[in-house]
C-alpha cells in the first residue's frame, strides 16, 4: 500500500480541538460553523491508496477535496490523524523530510496550469529539476522526455503563451512528471479545458499511466471523468468520505442518497458490466446427465433451456426441454447430440451496452464465461433492464 490515511481531520478556525469533540458527538459541519465560527475542511478521513491506483475524490464544491489533497504533502497542515506514505508518517517529518517528499515523492498538477510566462516550454518543465539541483544537461534531457510522453515533442523551445490551453495543461503535467515522482496530486488538473479538448487529456492520462504506473490522486467534479479514469472513486461530502469504491460499486450500491444524485445520470449501461450483473447459477448440467435428467431439471426451474458443462465448468452447450423431452422419449440415454453448441457467451469484462444487442435476439439467459471457457454465471434479459434502470431486479 502505497498511501494510508488514518482519522484525519482539518478544521479552519479558533479552536479546531473543540470542534473535532463536536464532530465526534454527531454535530453537522453548518451547525458547527453556526456556532463556532471554524469551518470543517476534512471529517474523519480514513482510506489507502494502492500502489500505482489511479483513485479519484469527487464531491460538491466546498466538500473538502482540495483540503484533503493538500493536506497530503501538508500544503495544508492537518489538525490530526496520520498520513503514511510507504509507512512514513509524514506528520512526524521534520522540515527537510518535507522538502525531501516534496520534491522527490510527490508532484502537484493544477487547474491553472502554473506556468511562469517568461520562461520557454522546457525551462517550465525543468523548474522542479531546478529545485533539485539537478545539472542543466540532465535536467534538459528529462524535461524533453516528459514533453514527449505528454505529446508535446517539438513544442520544447516555445512560449506558454503560444500554446493552447490544452497544450498548456500538458506543459504543468510534464512539469509534474519530470521529477519522476511516485506519486501524482492533481487537483481538477482538466477543469479548465473546453470538452473536447478535455476528452482527449483524459485519454492521453490513461495512456501514461498505463506505461508510468504512479500513484495518482485526482480531484475532479465530473463524474465522467471519474468513472473514465478512476480505479477507485471516493466521494466527499461536507469533509466526510462518503463512500469509496470502484465505479461499479458506487454506481451499483450507492452508499447514500448524496452519492444515488451524483450518479443518477449516469449511462450505467457503459460502465456496468457482464461480472457485475450476472448471477452465479447451480442450474446447469452435466455432459454425463441424461435426457431425462435435462429435462426434470429444467421443469423443476421453469425454464425452457439449461446450459451445459463438463465436469471442469468448461462451457460446452446448451439444451432445449423440447430436444431432451423427445430424447428420452425415444429411449436416448445421453445428451450429446441435442447440445446445441452456438450460443451467446460474454465475458465478464463487457459492458452492458454491448451486451443488449445479444440479449435482443436470444431467448435463453447470456452465458457468461472467462478466457478458458469456464462457465461464471448468466445473465438473463430482466437482469440487464434491471441494471440499466439501476435497480434491485423484480423477481
Ligand atoms: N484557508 C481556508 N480557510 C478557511 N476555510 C477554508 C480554507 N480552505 C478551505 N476552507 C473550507 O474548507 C471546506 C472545504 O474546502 P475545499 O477547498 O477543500 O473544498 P473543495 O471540495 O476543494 O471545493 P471546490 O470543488 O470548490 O474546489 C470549505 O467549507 C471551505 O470553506
Ligand atoms: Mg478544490
């Protein structure tokens, strides 16, 4: 585990103390504002960042993200708890632990990009380098490196003020990678780009980080983006964490009426998938079982066909009471020439979108199998409109 934080709290005011008794007695953060006058930042935060996880905050403005993040590398100093980066306690760190962090282990991408006009492109991208005391050549050469992973080769000698501002949020990014950091904070880094442009910078991360693997924090308010690019979401509310989960828990089990808002408008059917929605089922036979066997099992289930495996799992058919009925009328003792081998199979990985059409032409549940064949679950059509519409299916 890469990040771990424990019982952190961060109250701006007079008498932070205080307010943290008044938390813990169940006193909302408007009352307590109302009252005190100090204002909550971060309630209580409790969670781990995995290494090389791509974990998102999200929430309303004012709900503590920024706090939170900052509170990380103690641009914004904590009132307590403890945050532990590779174990250490960086609570306990004196200065020059901190600065060594600071440059070392973390880097920072804003909204606003950061640039300092006066200096080129690269010069912008070598200032942490700088910082560090790192000879110009080297400094140099990493700076043209980190241009060239966020698509700005060629770039490296010009302005800011002759980029976009697409091009300009790659520069702070760069800058951010440069140091080559193992942790990346980035606090609504995309927010200032137009859509399109934004679109393309959230691919472009993707893209890094499946070849950088960091660690990153990324605050955002956009749900979209989250869902695109989180591993994990944690969603922020009045300085509480709400709820922390991958995109499909949180769009699946929304832990509070807050989170069911912030994801009711969601194209669920794009980010929910086949694993997350198919049932584990017992209803399947055997290669060995006879007709009669097919058959008794299917009536005992009200359903009309039954998928079949071998004693492995391993998907190898399905059969249709009609075929085993007649079967073992005429005195058939196995199955094997009514398994009907072309069925509809998915894997768990897909997403409901894909799997609708399937499910359109198909009167018998979607198998559901991983890479070797082996049988997970079905799906059956309700499950799908149920997981669409976001509810508890009907049974
Ligand atoms: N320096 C400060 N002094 C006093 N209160 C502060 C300070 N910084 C933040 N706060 C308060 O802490 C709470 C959390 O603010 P924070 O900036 O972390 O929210 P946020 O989730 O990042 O919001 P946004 O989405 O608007 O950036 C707010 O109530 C805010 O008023
Ligand atoms: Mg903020």
């Amino acid at each position: 585990m890469k990040i771990e934080i424990k019982n952190l709290y961060k109250i701006f005011g007079k008498s932070p103390k205080k307010v943290i008794s008044l938390l813990q007695e169940g006193m909302n953060k408007e009352d307590i504002l109302k009252k005190t006058g100090n204002s909550v930042g971060v309630n209580n935060a409790n969670f781990q960042v995995n290494e090389g996880e791509f974990f998102v905050i999200m929430g309303l403005s004012g709900s503590g993200k920024s706090t939170l993040l900052r509170c990380l590398n103690r641009l914004i100093e904590p009132t307590s708890g403890e945050i532990l980066i590779d174990g250490q306690d960086v609570l306990k760190c004196n200065e020059e632990e901190l600065r060594e962090i600071r440059r070392k282990k973390m880097a920072m991408v804003f909204q606003n990009f950061g640039l300092l006009p006066h200096r080129t492109v690269c010069k912008n991208v070598e200032f942490g380098l700088e910082i560090q005391g790192i000879d110009e050549k080297i400094r140099t050469e990493k700076a043209y490196k980190a241009l060239e992973l966020v698509g700005l080769k060629g770039y490296e000698e010009k302005m800011p003020h002759e980029l976009s501002g697409g091009m300009q949020q790659r520069v702070g990014l760069a800058r951010g990678l440069a140091t080559e950091p193992e942790i990346l904070l980035m606090d609504e880094a995309f927010s200032a780009l137009d859509p399109l442009i934004r679109k393309d910078m959230q691919q472009e991360m993707i893209e890094i980080q499946s070849k950088m693997k960091k660690t990153i924090i990324f605050i955002t308010h956009d749900l979209d983006e989250a869902l695109r690019l989180g591993d994990r979401i944690a969603i922020m509310k009045d300085g509480v964490i709400e709820q922390i989960g991958t995109s499909e828990d949180i769009l699946a089990n929304p832990a509070s009426e807050y989170v069911r808002k912030f994801t009711q408008d969601v194209d669920r059917t794009k980010v929910m998938t086949a694993g997350s929605i198919m049932q584990r089922t017992n209803v399947i036979i055997s290669t060995k079982d006879g007709p009669k066997a097919a058959a008794r099992a299917m009536e005992e289930q009200g359903i009309s066909s039954i998928y079949v495996t071998d004693k492995d799992r391993i998907l190898q058919g399905i059969v249709k009471i009609d075929d085993a009925i007649e079967s073992y009328k005429k005195g058939e003792k196995d199955i094997s020439d009514i398994i009907i081998k072309e069925v509809a199979v998915t894997s768990p990985e897909t997403s409901i979108a894909e799997l609708l059409p399937i499910a359109k032409d198909i009167s018998y549940p979607i198998a559901v199998v991983d890479k070797e064949n082996k049988m997970l679950g079905i799906i059956k059509r309700s499950t799908i409109i149920a997981g669409i519409i976001g509810e508890e299916e009907c049974r």
